[in-house]
C-alpha cells in the first residue's frame, strides 16, 4: 500500500528521465505504425493539388531551430509536393534561423528532384516579422515590396517570377509556424483576396486552429509531426513525420500511463485513510 | 586568428552547442551556477543581437539611408517622435510622453477594429451550419457522429463519471464531518 | 474585399454601440448612487490571498505581464499589475515585474512606483523589482525561471499575452511551491495554465479584470455593454443557423445576412 | 490650395548636400520649438491633446478600413497611406530598444561595481551582449560603406548565433515537453466529475493523434455506423466539435472584449493607473 501510495507523488526527476529514455528508445528504434489520413491533411493535398500552374505558392518560414523538429519535416512535405506537382514556388522567410534552415531543406529537396533554383524555386529573403506591415504591401505588389531574393538579385530578373505581380498570382499560401502569424495571412490576405491559405502549426497550437478551419479560412491544416508524417504517407516517402511520430506515440503512452498512476495513487490513498487514522 | 575561425568554427559550435543544452537542461536537476551563467549569457546574446537587428534591418535601411542617401529629410520627425517616449523619465515632463503613448494606444486601438471586421466576423457567419443536413464532402458529419458518440457515452462512460462523482461527494462529506 | 460590406460595418458599429450604451447608462446609474452586480470570478478573488502569503512568508511577488508589445491585452495586464501592486504596497511586500517589451517595461515601470506612492509605501519601492529581461521569447523565460528559484517566489501571477513558454514559467513556479494566479486570452495557453496553477482566468473574464478590480462604473457599464454585444452575437448565430437549417446553406437570406 | 499643394512638394521633394543638413537641422529646431510650444501648455489642456492624438491616430485605421467606395462623392483617400505609415510607425517603434537595455545595462552594471554575489553573471551578461553586437554590426557597418564585410567578425558572429543562441533558445523551448509530463501527471486526476471528463477527453485525443492510438482501432470498418468509433474520428469530433465550439465561443468573447477595450481607448474613456492622470 505504501507502494501505491507513493504513486500520488513520483518525484519529476524520475519522470524526466524516463521521458529522455522513451524518446531515444524510440527513435533509435523505430517501430513501423501505420497513420492514418484526417481530413485536415487531405484539406492541404487538395489545396495543393488545386493550385493552377499558372500561379506560384508562397512558404512562409516563421519557425527556428526550437520547432525545427516539428516545423522542418512539414516544410520539406509541403515543398516536396509542389516540386512534384510542378508548381513554382517562393520561401518567405520571417525568422533569421528559418531563413537558413528552410534554404537547406529547399536544395536538398530540390537537388533530389532535379529542379533549379530561379527556375523552380526561389528565396524571398529574411524580413522581420512585422507581418501586419509588409502583408498589405507584399499583396498590391509583390516585387516592389521583396525587391531582392536572399543574394541579392533582383526579383524581377528570376525566371519564375516572370508575370508575378500580385497576390493575384499566388495559388497557395503554406504558414508554417510555432506562433500566431495565422491571423495576420488570414485577415490581411485570405480575408481581402480569398488566396487559399494552408497552415502547418506546432501539435500545441493544433486546437485553436480548428475555428479557422472550420470557418473554410484555412484549407487544410498538418498538425505538428503527425502531420507531417500523414503527408509523407500520402506523397510516398518516409521522413522524419513518421520516424517521429513513432517517438510521439511513446511519449504520449508514458504520459497516460503516468496519469493512470497519479490515479491508482490517489485511489490508494483516499482508500486508506480510514483505516490509517490520518495518515498524512 | 582568422584561419583558425575558419577552421574551426565547425567543430566550436557543435561543442558550444552542447554546452549550452547541457546547462539549461541542468534546471530539470535543480537550479544551479551552471545554469546561472548560461542564463546571464542568454540574455546578452539576446540583447546585442536584439541591438544589431533593429539597427541592421530597421533604423539604418529604413530611416538612416532614407533620411541621408535618398534626401527624405522629413523622417527627421521620426527621430523626434522616437524621442519623445523618454520624456517618461522626466517627472516634470513625462505627460509629454504620453502623447507618444496615446497614438501608439491609438493605433493598435484602430486595428482592434479591422482585425474584428476580417477575422471575427467570417467566424460568426461559419457558425450558421444546418441541423441534421447532409454532411459537406470536405468535412465528417459531426452531426451523425454526436449522436454516435451520445449514445456510446451513455452506456460506457457514465457509470464511470458517475462513480467519480460519488467518489469525490463521499470525500467532501466525510472531511466536512471531521472523518479522516 | 479591401473593405467591409455595410453589413459587417452595421455589426461592427452596433456592438460598439452597445458597449458605449452600457458605458453611459451605467455612469448615470452610479451618478444615482446605484450601481450594476458582477459576479465572483474566483481567480481574481484569489490575488489578494496570493500577496498576503507572500507578505506573511516574507517572499516577493512575481507578476508577468505576458510576453506582448504595447496593445491591447498588454494593457489591461498593467491595470491588474497596478491593483496586485497596491495591494503588496499596503502589506509592505514586494512585486517583481520581468519584462519582455520596453515600452511595456516603461510603463510597468510607472504604474509600481505609483501604487506605492499611493499607498504612501514608497520606501518599500525598490527601482530594481521592475526588471526589462529580454525581447526574444526564451531568453525572458529563462531569466523569469532564474528570478523565479533565486528569489524564492511566494506567489506567482501571469496575466498578458503568453506563448510556448507559458509552461515553463508556470511549471517552474509550481516547482518552486508559488502559489499561481494566471489569466490570458492566449487559448492556446489556457489549458497549460489550468494544469500547472491554482487558478487560471479564462477567455474574456481576462478583460473583465479592471473593471471586476476596480468596480470603476464606466469599466462596469462597459461590461455590460460588452454581455449586451455577445448577446447579438448568439441572436445571429441562432438565427443563421435557423434559417440555415430550413432554407439551406446556400440561401439568399443567409448570404445576406453578413453580406459574405 | 494651390499653394498648400505646392509647398507640399517642395517639402516633400528630396535633397542632397548642405540643403538636406539645413532641412535637417530646421526639423531638429521644429522640434525644440514644439517642445518648448508644449512645456508652456496649462495642465487643463495637457489631457486633451493626448486625448486629440489617440483619437486622430485610431481613427485614421477605422476610417481607413470602413470607408468603402465614395462618401458623398469623396473617395478614400486614406489607403495610399497605410503603407507609409506602418513603416513609420516600425521606425519610431524601434528608438524605444534602449528603454529596456538601459534598465538591464544599469542593473547589471550596479552588480559589477558593488561586486555583489555572483556578479560574474553579470560579466557574463556584458561580455555576451558586446560580443554579438559588434560581430553583427561590423561586417554589416563595413559592408553598407562598400568595404567587404571583416570574415573573422562574421565567423564570430555565426558561432555565438549557431554554437549559443540557437541552442540556447531551443533547449528552452524543449523543457516544456518535460513539464508537459510532470504537469499532466498532476492535473488529471479523478477529483470530481468534470476533471475525469477533462482527463478522458485528453487520453482520447493525445491517442488519436499518434500512430499506437490510430492502430489500436484500426480493426474498425472504414464506412457506417461503426467506423465512427474509430480513435482518430473520435479524436477528430472532439476537436471539430465541442472544442471549435467552445474555442470560437471563448474567441467571441475575447473578440468582443477587445472590441470594448479598443474603444474605450480610442474615446479616452479607459479608467485606470495609467489612464486616470495627466
């Protein structure tokens, strides 16, 4: 009982370190677990799928390296999906860390899938994140505002940006972010031009985003890893979604398993209060 | 001193990477110097960098340059109106910042309103859904489901709740009676 | 649509209306020596038994104002900033303000050293209690963790705009054994409040707080005005969805009824 | 108006060389001239031009943004200027940076100097913050007057961002997936009837979301009734169902008030520490 009893209260230290132990575990060795599709993950396949090839999309990066994990194989996903489908697209990116990481996720994918840089695909360049300023701007007239991709080169002189004057052009919108950009897109962009806006938040920020949803102001959504790992499904390949979510899954046991034992505890102590004559 | 960055930087930042994880993870142990330190330097590297990014991608390109490469002058007044937010030091002369305050206060104020009109509004109309109808193809059928789900928590789930329920009425009752 | 239709314009202005209905009939009311019931919003209750702890632990006070520029949330953080304050200041107790913003730090700044004077306390006021941290979102959160186990919190308030780093604050604070009042109009923070602190304020109560602190008539006419705009709100999502139901989605009437 | 509109463009026209400084320099002289203009103003008035400009600057936005098509034949002419004005307000926004660092330049200087316990912190803390500074501002300095940007600087740069901050930031980030477990190990327990809800409406969803929660069901039938049991569908009527509800109803009353705040504000009718005095 006195075992029990002392499940009410499992010192952190011991549920850290059992955390750290599941997610090595588990990516050291993944298990193959099928995911299945929701609806959400198959709102943003359309929405690519639906871009007409005469408009290019727009990826905007507003994540770091602390939800790289999370944000990076979303970001590869989307990418992927658009080189296949052809369609030409830009980085935007909002954060000096994304900047270079969504770069490197970019010529990765694209050296794989033989695309070229100015042709396929371009970089926008970082600019702080004053989205509620530069949205406007970027809308009526999308060289003025970006000028320049990320070395400097003229805009205009990109082979893919040839015909690219306003949001008129854009087909797509994907915000992959850890915070709460959606709302500058959805009320300076998709609410004035109804440009189809897809959104690959963080698992924590997954609940908000089903209004928005569900309002149709955002076609689809991949939420967090699992997300990502549902899209790498439906594309075809296995990435770090489905690795991941693999760890996910252990974590989210350990996590139910610890509550379920918080509960045996505190069972076992309203149990024996009685019979203890106070017992604490 | 410049060959040497270059050839090392690599394995520098793996190894100061490391480090640093290791210090902010320290905390889950409990607090400790190590962790100090590395919370002290966290905080300057936030602040210079706060520093270079604001002159780098905002006061320099977009005021400096504008005011003396392209002859604007005019943005001169941005200086001043800049300053006048540091007349809150003044005991004398801090309602002077307050007009500063006031149309910052102001604009967000103005937005609130925009943002309500494009953001908010689109919501309410999203709410009116027919009772019952057909489900749309883009979406389930929460209706049908709800009804599903009634039904299954009635027979599973309720004597559970309700268990707990008592449970926790029984508990109350008892400390209010003095039964420990 | 670069600009509304009239009828999310009318909409727009009409629950403003009624916000400053509210405002002014309560105004008269009070100028009538009455004055409008609110109910008890037990988190808010709650801030004075939070500094009387500390006071009788001899601990400081942490209060956040969240993690947001100048705006609107941000500001109604420094009106509860301001009564926590005052109340600390008649007990002779400490409140530690971290900040993440420095005209959000500027004003802080400005309300902690007047709740004191006010409560003729100024020599409790110490310059360095109310701290600019950082701007960049962790760097702040490790810092308000520091503050947080070195200065050994009694009690700990969030109220403001908060982000992933909700959880590490309150966490820590519960770690270190703070009692915790939060409050913020971030949902998605919302749950990670109500598992880690004592109490946590939800949704719109979050702007209700001045108004319930303060018991300041315009504050509560607005209130009221504010219940009245709700109001219209469920009037118009009943509606729609009448008539949604027997007309269909696709209706005449519903497309007009917001002019989407 | 014509000559308004004339002097317009003659002020608005831009100059090079000593012109410029003068203008300049006639700007900084307004500007003293102003302020002396408002230390000379009576207390009573003082409120009202605060009250004025907040007014002013929300309404600029509300008029912007309402006004559609033409009103009584005047069309909006207040877009044009949004552009501009974010940029402005982006500017004058940024000469707040040094209110906050002098705050923590000053409290960490005082450390130092009283050498007080761990004051090394506080070196830390200076040594971090010129470090980066300089290592970002003089390349970036060099490069904008046509030099090529110092490489050991830039090196420098990369290393402090990539080898500390970076890691810093993101280390921080991923304590709260161990606070996570420690608190939702705590906070669901069977205690009265809606926490065992609250506790059962998280195990469904944290199952449906992962791979393990969509397997264990995965035996149910695709389509009918049944198929509606399956985890990931349960999961994903809790999150369209009564959570959107719930959220957007939380988000209304949030919107809402907003809405009463923004306008309390705008018409100065805010009450509180800040707002009641002048």
């Amino acid at each position: 009982m006195i075992i029990l009893r002392a499940l009410l209260n499992i010192d952190r230290r011991i549920m850290y370190g059992l955390l750290c132990l599941t997610i090595v575990v588990m990516l050291k060795w993944p298990v193959k677990q099928p995911l299945s599709t929701t609806h959400a993950v198959k709102g943003v396949y359309d929405a690519v799928e639906a871009i007409p090839h005469d408009k290019i999309a727009i990826v905007s990066i507003v994540w770091s390296s602390s939800t790289m994990a999370e944000n990076g194989p979303q970001t590869e996903a989307i990418m992927r999906h658009l080189f296949k489908r052809g369609i030409r697209f830009a980085i935007l990116p909002w954060d000096q860390q994304g900047a270079t990481l969504a770069k490197d996720i970019a010529e990765k994918v694209s050296a794989e899938m033989g695309k070229t840089y100015g042709v396929d695909w371009c970089d926008w360049g970082y600019r702080p994140a004053y989205l509620y300023q530069i949205l406007p701007a970027l809308a009526k007239d999308i060289p003025a505002t970006i000028k320049k991709d990320y070395r400097g080169e003229d805009v205009r002189k990109l082979p893919m940006m040839r015909g690219v004057k306003t949001i008129h052009d854009v087909g797509l919108v994907a915000d992959i972010t850890p915070s709460g950009t959606l709302d500058a897109w959805i009320s300076q962009i998709q609410g004035v031009y109804k440009t189809p806006i897809v959104f690959a938040p963080t698992l924590v920020m997954v609940p908000e985003a089903y209004n928005p949803l569900d309002a149709g102001q955002i076609k689809g959504m991949l939420p967090g890893l699992p997300g990502a790992g549902q899209y790498e499904q439906m594309l075809n390949y296995v990435g770090f979604g489905q690795k991941g979510s693999g760890a996910l899954s252990g974590s989210f046991i350990l996590i139910i398993v610890l509550i379920i034992l918080g509960n045996v505890g505190l069972v076992a102590s309203r149990r024996r209060r009685p019979e203890d004559g106070g017992g604490d | 001193m410049d060959a040497f960055l270059q050839r090392y930087s690599l394995q520098i930042i793996v190894w100061l990477g490391a480090l640093s994880t290791l210090a902010i993870f320290s905390i889950l142990y409990k607090e400790n110097a190590f962790y100090r330190l590395f919370e002290h330097i966290f905080i300057g590297l936030a602040t210079g960098q706060g520093i270079f990014m604001t002159v780098s991608q905002v006061l320099h390109p977009l005021w400096w340059k504008r005011m003396t490469a392209e002859g604007q002058w005019y943005w001169v007044f941005a200086f001043l109106a800049g300053m006048m937010f540091y007349f809150v030091y003044s005991r004398k002369y801090a309602w002077i910042s307050r007009i500063i305050f006031g149309a910052f206060m102001g604009f967000t104020a103005g937005l609130t309103f925009k943002a309500f009109a494009t953001q908010y509004v689109p919501q309410i109309a999203a709410s009116f859904k027919p009772l019952g109808g057909p489900p749309s193809s883009a979406r389930p059928d929460v209706t049908a489901m709800t009804v599903v789900y009634a039904v299954s928590f009635l027979v599973f789930l309720l004597p559970l709740v309700w268990a707990a329920v008592l449970g926790s009425k029984a508990a109350r009752l008892k400390r209010e009676a003095g039964i420990r | 649509m670069e600009h509304p239709t009239w009828q999310i314009t009318i909409l727009t202005f009409a629950l403003s209306l009624s916000v400053l209905i509210g405002i002014f009939y309560n105004r008269w009311l009070s100028g009538r020596g009455r004055s409008l019931f609110i109910r008890r919003i037990p988190g808010l209750s709650a801030l004075d038994e939070a500094v009387g702890r500390a006071t009788e632990m001899g601990r400081p006070v942490l209060f956040v104002p969240g993690i947001g520029s100048l705006d609107i949330v941000s500001l109604q953080a420094l009106a509860i900033l301001s009564h926590v304050t005052r109340i600390a200041a008649r007990y002779g107790s400490r409140v530690i303000v971290p900040s993440a913003d420095s005209i959000v730090f500027t004003l802080a700044e400005e309300v902690s050293r007047e709740a004191y004077t006010a409560e003729d306390a100024a020599d409790h006021y110490d310059p360095e209690d109310v701290r600019y941290l950082s701007d960049n979102q962790f760097a702040f959160a490790s810092g308000v963790v520091g503050i947080l186990n070195r200065e050994k919190v009694a009690s700990a308030c969030y109220f403001g705009s908060f982000f992933a780093e909700s959880l590490i604050l309150a966490e820590t604070g519960h770690q270190v054994g703070a009692i915790q009042v939060a409050g913020t109009p971030s949902t998605t923070q919302i749950p990670f409040f109500l598992a880690a602190c004592d109490y946590t304020i939800i949704g719109d109560e979050f702007f209700a707080a001045s108004a319930y602190l303060s018991r300041e008539p315009t504050l509560l006419g607005s209130l009221v005005g504010q219940d009245v705009a709700k109001g219209i709100i469920i009037a118009l999502v009943i509606a729609g969805t009448a008539i949604a139901t027997v007309f269909g989605v696709q209706s005449g009437v519903l497309k007009g009824l917001l002019g989407l | 108006m014509d000559f308004i509109l004339y002097l317009g463009k003659w002020l608005a026209s831009p100059r090079h060389g000593l012109a410029l400084w003068l203008l300049i320099a006639g700007g900084l002289a307004l500007g003293v001239a102003i302020f002396l203009l408002l230390r000379a103003t009576p207390g009573r008035y003082r409120k009202l031009i605060v009250m004025a400009v907040t007014f002013l600057a929300g309404l600029f936005y509300i008029a912007e943004f309402f006004w559609s098509g033409t009103i009584f034949g005047v069309e909006n002419f207040l877009s044009p200027a949004v552009q501009p004005l974010g940029d402005v307000i982006m500017v004058v926004g940024s000469f707040t940076l040094l209110l906050g660092v002098v705050n923590l330049v000053a409290i960490h200087a005082k450390a130092i100097r009283a050498v007080r316990p761990g004051w090394h912190n506080s070196l830390a803390f200076f040594i971090a913050m010129v470090a980066i500074m300089a290592a970002g501002l003089i390349p970036y300095l060099q490069e904008q007057s046509g030099q090529k940007g110092s490489q050991s600087w830039t090196a420098v740069y990369q290393i402090l961002f990539n080898g500390m901050l970076a890691p810093l930031g993101a280390t921080m980030f991923s304590l709260v997936a161990f606070y996570i477990v420690s608190a939702s190990y705590r906070a669901f327990r069977i205690r009265s009837g809606e926490a065992t809800l609250m506790m059962l409406a998280a195990f469904l969803v944290m199952l449906g979301m992962v791979p393990i929660g969509i397997y264990l069901t995965h035996w149910l039938p695709e389509t009918g009734a049944l198929s509606n049991l399956r985890l990931e569908r349960i999961t994903q009527w809790i999150l369209t169902g009564p959570n959107a509800a719930a959220q957007r109803a939380i988000a209304f009353g949030i919107a809402v008030g907003g809405l009463a705040m923004a306008l309390r504000i705008w018409l100065s009718l805010e009450k509180g520490s800040f707002f009641d005095k002048q």
